[in-house]
C-alpha cells in the first residue's frame, strides 16, 4: 500500500515555536511514532505531507524510506493529500495517517485495511462526547456521508459516531475526486471528509472499523492533551513491562522515553526516568528516583537511589552504584561498587573496585576529556580526585583526600594530602572475622 501522514498543521494551541508534530510522547516526536506505526505495515511507500516548520520537519526526521510533499498554504485535509498525489502507486490503496494522533495500534489499522476489501474504509469511533468531530451519517445502517461539526444541523450533531480521519482508499479514485473537491463549507476548506458522499454516488461499498481503545485515535491540539497521552503511553508501556515479568513499584510512576530492556526478575522503584536504549539484565534492581540513559546494566546489579548513568555506561555483574553517584561514558567490571556521592565520567574500572564516597574523576581539562583507568581490586579512599588521564594500578589503595595526578603502582599506599607519595612494602588491612 501506499501511506500518506498528514503533518503540515501549524498546532496555535500548543503556543510554541516547535512544529506541532515535532512536540514529543514518550521521548519521541509525535510524527516519529506514526512514522513507526506505518513502517510495521510495510508499505511500498511513505509521504509525509509537511507544510508549518518546513524544513525542521523534514532535518528532524529525514530517511530513505520516507517521500515528502510539501502544502503551502494549508488549505484542508483533502488539499494536503492531493499534494502527495504524484508520489503515489496508483496500482496500491492509499491508508491516510495524521501526524499528531500518535498511539494508533498496528492491528487497528490492520482491521481497517480487512474491512476496506478494496473499497473505501473508515476508521470510526463512538463518543459520549462528540463535540469538536466530524459525524458518519447512515442510512439503514450503511454509511453516507461526513458532515463536519460546524456545518452539522441539531439531528447530525446528535450522531455519536464520528471519524477519527483515518481512512483507506483506492488511490485511482482518490485520482478523480480529489481535484473536483469543493470549499464551500464553514471552514472555506477542501475537506477529505468529502471522498465519502463521492463514493457512494459512484456506488463504492464504505466499511468501518473501530479501534480497540478510544485513546488509538485522539491527537494532539495542546499541551494539555500532549501530557493526557504521555499518560497513557507511559501506563501502556509499564502494563508490557509487567506483562513481560518486570516489578514495578508503581506503573504510574516510571517514564521510558525511548527502549527498556529487561531480562527476568528486575525490579524498579518509584519515578525512574529512561531513556534511549537502557538494557537491564537478571536480578536487576533500580532503586527510587534514578535516571539511565542510554545505559547497559549487568546481571544483579542494584543503582540508587538517586543515580544517575549517562550515556556510555556500562555496569558488568553485581555492580552497585548508590545514592547521588553519576556515571558517564565508562565501563566499571562485575562486583565493583560506588556506593555514595561520586561521579565517574570517561573511566575503565575493573573488578572488586571500591570508590569511596565523594571521589571524582576530573576528566575535561577545560578543552578535551581524557580517561581514567583503575585496576582491578583497587580501593579510593573518600574524596579522592583523580585528574586525568591517570591510571591506578591493580591492587592499589589511595588515601582518603588524595589528589592523583601520577598514575599509582599497583599493590602500594597512594596519599598525596600534601605531597603525592608511594610507599613500597605497605599491607591493605584484612578484614577481621566476626566472632
């Protein structure tokens, strides 16, 4: 088939400067997310017909697989799919999406497909509330024709059918009645609406198909509505977490923005944020209020409360990373631990690593980062500075307070509280077994 999304509005009620589809759900633009939608159904071809913030449009989401028609002015829905007309295979149906109703499901647009059976298909809805909508008018059961709420009389404004927009059609046909389309209406547009009554004069069966869930079809016209689908979104993507095994503290209180991915038996508190692609593995356990982004977690690993990973981390097994402690762009091996108020950015860190609370690895020297490289089995003492790049060596210890500047021998003392020295021959204290 062929698919058309309709993303040239310019969206006045969200008062903003951003195109209106551009304004996100979930971490992604709303026309990102029909753009996936539409993918799923592998169509020969993508239009998207933009219009309102022209070109920011088109950079923000550019790809091969995607045509662009550009309507200017905006002069109606029935206008802005004749404009990506030529971009058509006249030999496949054409499915119409619209760029700011973002969470229609692949299999609803699939039923509307089966129930088109080569003739014009209609997605519809039923509203105790359908004020604002175009209204499907019947006649023993069939349907006629659209009239739009401002050129409804009172017994069409009392129809609780409406359409959603969504539609599928022959696109020879659309051929022939897009350009014969009139303005003479409330709105002075050329309305899509329109192709239904031009149907029925030539005969074409016009099917319907309803979605499985009110909120498939809703768009988006402010910000308000923007945060009433995040909501739901959010709810939709926990209810597949949970379905898939993960515990959650709260459903209402996680956002992914972007892709999560859990192995068995994760759990995670309360107002964790994700984003990007975060991978958590086996026996994962996010405690409340962290943020991971872009982030890999290894196998029965705990982060949090209040961590922070960044982009580039990656946490081998059973590494714990506690409160206030920001990792950026580092590797830290298994049963490696920091647990208190920290930041790590650019480093490699081995395995059994303690990091003491308050240590840094001070990594931009004002122009570029450089790395920090720390052994495995080594112990940095509380308020260490590690001024990079700067290795510490297997086994090592530095001294609470130290500032490293030299790389420190592996298996020796590091303290440089007021000069930087080594001491050869000094022991780690064992720990003292209880009882």
């Amino acid at each position: 088939m062929n698919v058309v999304i309709l993303a040239a509005g310019q969206g006045k009620r969200m008062r903003s400067d951003l195109p209106k589809v551009l304004h996100a759900i979930a971490g992604k633009p709303m026309l990102a997310h029909v753009i996936e939608t539409a993918r799923q159904l592998l169509p020969a071809r993508i239009v998207v017909v933009y219009g309102h913030g022209g070109e920011r449009v088109r950079e923000a989401l550019a790809a091969e697989d995607l045509l662009w028609a550009k309507q200017e002015p905006q002069l109606g829905t029935g206008h802005a799919v004749l404009q990506a007309l030529p971009h058509l295979d006249p030999a496949q149906p054409t499915l119409v999406l619209y760029g700011d109703v973002p969470l229609t499901r692949v299999a609803t647009l699939r039923a509307l497909l089966d129930a088109a059976e080569g003739g014009l298909g209609l997605l519809t809805v039923r509203l105790p509330d359908p004020t604002g909508y175009g209204r499907i008018v019947r006649a023993d059961g069939e349907i006629k024709r659209i009239v739009e709420q401002k050129d409804a009389d009172d017994t069409e404004r009392a129809i609780d059918e409406v359409n959603t927009g969504i539609l599928v059609a022959p696109t020879e046909a659309l051929r022939r009645w897009l350009p014969g389309l009139g303005n003479r209406n409330a709105q002075g547009e050329y309305y899509l609406t329109d192709i239904v009554a031009l149907a029925v004069s030539e005969g074409m069966a016009v099917q319907s198909a309803a979605p499985g869930a009110r909120w498939e079809v809703e768009g988006v016209n402010s910000k308000r509505q923007l945060a009433e689908l995040e909501r739901i979104q959010q709810r939709n993507v926990a209810d597949e977490l949970m379905d898939a095994g993960v515990t959650l503290a709260d459903p209402a209180r996680i956002d992914v923005r972007g892709e999560l991915i859990c192995g068995r038996d994760v759990s995670i508190d309360v107002n964790c944020v994700f984003e990007g692609r975060v991978v958590l593995g086996d026996g994962v356990r996010i405690g409340p209020n962290c943020v991971l982004q872009d982030a890999i977690v290894g196998a029965g690993s705990i982060v949090g409360p209040f961590a922070r990973l960044r982009p580039g981390t990656v946490l081998g097994t059973d590494v714990h990373i506690g409160n206030f402690v920001e990792v950026k762009n580092s590797t830290i091996a298994d049963h490696s631990k920091a647990n208190h108020l920290a930041y790590i950015g650019d480093a490699t860190i081995g395995s059994r690593v303690n990091v003491g609370a308050g240590t840094i690895t001070c990594n931009y020297d004002g122009a570029n980062k450089h790395r920090t490289v720390i052994g495995d089995d080594a112990f940095i003492g509380s308020d260490t500075q590690l001024v990079a790049p700067v290795t510490v060596g297997r086994g090592a210890t530095l001294g609470a307070g130290t500032t490293l500047t030299r790389d420190a021998p592996p298996d020796q003392l590091t303290v440089s509280r007021a000069k930087q020295v080594s001491i050869a021959g000094w022991k780690r204290p064992v720990k003292k077994k209880k009882g």
